[in-house]
C-alpha cells in the first residue's frame, strides 16, 4: 500500500472494538515516531504507552470521555519538554556525538549557538516550540499506523494539566500535547465509517508560485 493510499484508507476512527495490535505494529509506529525529524535533531519530547486497563479508565473522563480511550489497544501519549536548558542541549549532543565516535568538542560552536537562541527565552516559548516537535512525530506515527492498517485516532480534546498530574509528567518536565489511540475500528457501530473521505478542494488548499 502506498502512503497516499494509506491515508485514503484512514479516518479519525470514532469506535474502536477492542481488539488488540500486534506488538510489532505498535513497535514500528513509535519506531516512525522516533525517526521524525526534529528541530536540530534535539527529540525534546517523549512518548508515554499506556495499555492498563484501569489507567486508561481514569484518563477516559479527562478525555471528554471519547470512547476510545478506553476501547483502544494502546494509548500513546505524547508530551513535550516543558522547557530547554543547557542540561538537555547538551545531553542530546553528549549522546549524538559518542554514537558516531566524536569527541564533545565536535558539535560545542553549534551547541553554544543553540543556547544563546534557547535559554534567552521564556519557558513557555520554548514549551511551544517543542510541542510543535512532538507533532511532526505525532504525525509520522499517525502514517505508519495507516500504512499497516492500524486505526489511530488524534485527540488533542483533552484536560493537558490533569492528564499532566494523573502521569507525573510535571516531575519529569514533561507536559502532554496530543494522544493517539491505536486500535482497530468498529465497523458496525462507527457512524463515520462508510462516510466518504472529504478535503478541500486542491486549488483552494495549494498556491503555485512561478
């Protein structure tokens, strides 16, 4: 299946079944996820799996209760760094530079470069620049999901702080950005299923410019 048939096929899926994904499914999307690019390399998020069943029931209600919280098969988590710092600059390059035999002094001009863009600014500024990672990765797992024919539907129609506190995200840095419910979907009970996929027209969504 190409990519482009893939998201013919996907839906924002509004009943999942139940039904389990394969672990070597589940592993290749986030492995999609770990591979997408991200501003200078720095990853500065994290995915959290969540496959308890009573987990998933106390995060349901913070979700506006959407069923599929809890009728998925995973749920991923992603969530952002809630600020940069030199520690978690220079951590990245640390681990950059030793996986490819480099001494640290290798990548210092441009880390220093980084923390003079980085520290200088708010952390809320910065929180929103690393949430705007997290989305490219969220998306590149959202298209793995399809090409395997894994349902997955995006949410970002949840309480950020409380899912924050229910996770202890706030302990490690961390604040919640999206979620992705893996799963397969419930064709006997998904009004959405057999509805025709609709986009803009491509001449009001494109601008060419020679």
């Amino acid at each position: 299946m190409s990519v482009i048939e893939a998201l013919q096929w996907r839906y924002a899926v509004k009943k999942m079944n139940g039904a389990p994904v394969e672990q070597e499914k589940v592993d290749q999307i986030i492995k999609a996820a770990h591979l997408a690019p991200t501003s200078s390399g720095l990853q500065p998020f994290e995915i959290i799996v969540i496959t308890d069943k009573e987990l998933k029931e106390k995060i349901r209600p913070i979700a506006f209760d959407q069923s599929q919280i809890t009728d998925c098969s995973h749920l991923l988590v992603f969530a952002a760094w809630d600020n940069y710092t030199e520690e978690r600059i220079r951590t990245v390059f640390a681990h950059t530079n030793a996986e490819r035999g480099l001494p640290e002094s290798a990548t210092e001009d441009y880390v220093k470069r980084l923390l003079s863009l980085y520290t200088i600014r708010s952390a809320e500024e910065n929180f929103q620049h690393a949430a705007r990672q997290s989305y490219i990765a969220f998306g590149a797992a959202i298209i793995e999901a399809a090409t395997l024919k894994v349902d997955a539907t995006p949410m970002e129609g949840f309480n950020a702080a409380e899912l924050d506190a229910l996770l202890g995200l706030r302990e490690k840095g961390l604040k919640s950005t999206t979620i992705l419910p893996l799963g397969y979907r419930d064709t006997e009970n998904d009004w959405l299923v057999n509805l025709k996929k609709v986009r803009k027209p491509l001449d009001s969504f494109v601008t060419v410019l020679s």
